[in-house]
C-alpha cells in the first residue's frame, strides 16, 4: 500500500485504536486525523500546564492530573483513552513524571 501522507503516527497512539491483536478499530485516515488533533492539543497545553505550575504551584503531577480530569469530560471532545495519551505526552513535552491518571485503563469513549 502506498501513502503519500507524512505524518507518522506513533506506536503509543497506534495502541489507543488497536484491538487486543493489534489491529485498528478505525480507519487509518481516521486515526491520522485523531493523531494530528492530539498530538496539537498535547502543544497547546504545554504553556497552560507551565503557567498553572508558576502561578498556582500545585505539584507537576497535580496539574497533570487536573488536566486530565477536564480532558476526560464528554464536552473535552476526545475519548477518555485519547486523553491519556494527550497527557502522557504533555508530560515528556515538559519533561514532567506523569503520575497515574485516574480512569487511564479504561476503554470507554468519552
């Protein structure tokens, strides 16, 4: 198969639409496009976690968390598994430890 498109999708996200057998629950576009709006939203909240950090000073790992409950909403507009991800990745974009995420094992959407 050959595609044109050059935006690599990475194993970690690959996982968030793949079945037990590894196989994707959604179209490859589709999670392409899923992938792109993530991983942008993950950029986006880097300076907002910075800025909580500074003015607020909660722990790193308390930001995170709060930033995953709110992604974790049905108005947030991701699946609860894509907001794992998003702030997993938040976390290696600020170099922070991200702590266990309440609900991440979980498979519901939204």
């Amino acid at each position: 198969m050959h595609d044109d498109n050059q935006i690599h999708v990475p194993p970690s996200f690959m996982a968030v639409y793949s079945d037990a057998r590894g196989r994707l629950t959604e179209s490859a576009n589709g999670v392409r496009a899923r992938y792109e709006l993530c991983e942008d939203l993950a950029g986006h909240l880097v300076e907002h976690a910075q800025t909580l950090y500074h003015v607020q000073a909660p722990s790193e790992a308390e930001i995170l968390r709060r930033i995953h409950a709110g992604l974790c909403t049905a108005e947030s507009g991701v699946s609860r598994p894509e907001a794992t991800w998003i702030v997993t990745r938040l976390a290696e974009l600020l170099a922070w430890p991200c702590p266990a995420l309440a609900g991440a094992g979980a498979s519901d959407e939204g």
